[in-house]
C-alpha cells in the first residue's frame, strides 16, 4: 500500500465518516454522552493528522511518474 494512501487517505476517509455519524449527536438534541464525544474528538484527530500525513508524502518537485 502506498504511504500516501496509508498515511493520508485513510485517516481522511475513516475521520469523515465518523465525523459524520457522531455529528447529529454532538451538536443535536439527542443530548451527547463522553462517548459521542470522544467519538467526535477522535474523528476530529484523524482529520487534522491524514491531511497533515497527506501533506507530508506529497512530493512537489518531482515529475510525475506516469
């Protein structure tokens, strides 16, 4: 698997959707529990750290290989 999959697709894809099963909860009515919470922080987490790992693995001076 290529890094910048494993580094930053990944943690992009799985954040997104977590942040997007736990939204309704955090800020609905549905009152939000530690759990949803910490759901939401985690999610959160794993947004900032694939687009930081997709920026890392990013090579901008090299030309394209295909």
């Amino acid at each position: 698997m290529p890094a910048w999959i494993r580094t930053g697709l990944l943690p992009l894809g799985l954040g997104g959707l977590l942040l997007g099963l736990v939204w309704p909860y955090v800020l609905g009515g549905f009152g939000s529990h530690i759990g949803s919470l910490a759901v939401g922080l985690g999610a959160l987490l794993l947004l900032i750290g694939g687009g930081l790992g997709a920026r890392a693995t990013r090579r901008e001076g090299q030309p394209p290989l295909v």
